[in-house]
C-alpha cells in the first residue's frame, strides 16, 4: 500500500498515512481537528530500480564478436548461378 502526505492548511500540520488507493482521503486535521484543510501533498518517491535489464543500453545491442558466432561460419556456393556453357559442337545442327 502507498504512503500519502497531507498537509493542514489551517495549522500547517503534515502527516503520512498509509491508505489503499481504494481508501477515501481524509478530510479532518488530527492535530488542529478542523474539518476540510487537509489536501494532499505530491512527494518524490523511493522507488530504485537496482540491477541489469532496466535501461535500453542494457539490451539494445550485442558486441560484433557475438554477432558473428551466431551466423554459420562455413557457407555453401550453391547459390551461384551457375555459368553457360556451349552445346557440343556435335550436337549443333547445321544448315
């Protein structure tokens, strides 16, 4: 559950209550018990994200050196196109 500050206007009395997010706020200063003066205060907060994985530069890209050992390293010609070559002279038809 969150931690909420208020602050009285009336006696300037701060206060830190935990609530749900579901809990009405209260409205009556405990201290000066003046009905409407409390309002709500925004707060820096102490979340900390701590570790690996949290920032872009930390998963964006991989060194070159890992790159290269996940291509396969040996790569078939097979893919060439493969050259013409000339029909046997005996097999040309003459005119």
């Amino acid at each position: 559950m969150p931690i909420y500050e208020f602050r009285c206007s009336q006696c300037g009395q701060d206060l830190e209550l935990l609530m749900k997010f579901s809990d009405p706020h209260p409205t009556q200063c405990p201290t000066c018990h003046q009905d409407g003066t409390l309002t709500k205060r925004i707060s820096q907060t102490s979340f900390v994200l701590k570790g690996n994985g949290w920032y872009e530069t930390d998963f964006k890209t991989k060194p070159p050196a890992e790159k290269k050992a996940e291509t396969p390293v040996a790569e078939t010609p097979a893919a060439a196109p493969a050259e013409k070559t000339a029909a046997p002279a005996s097999t040309v038809p003459e005119k």
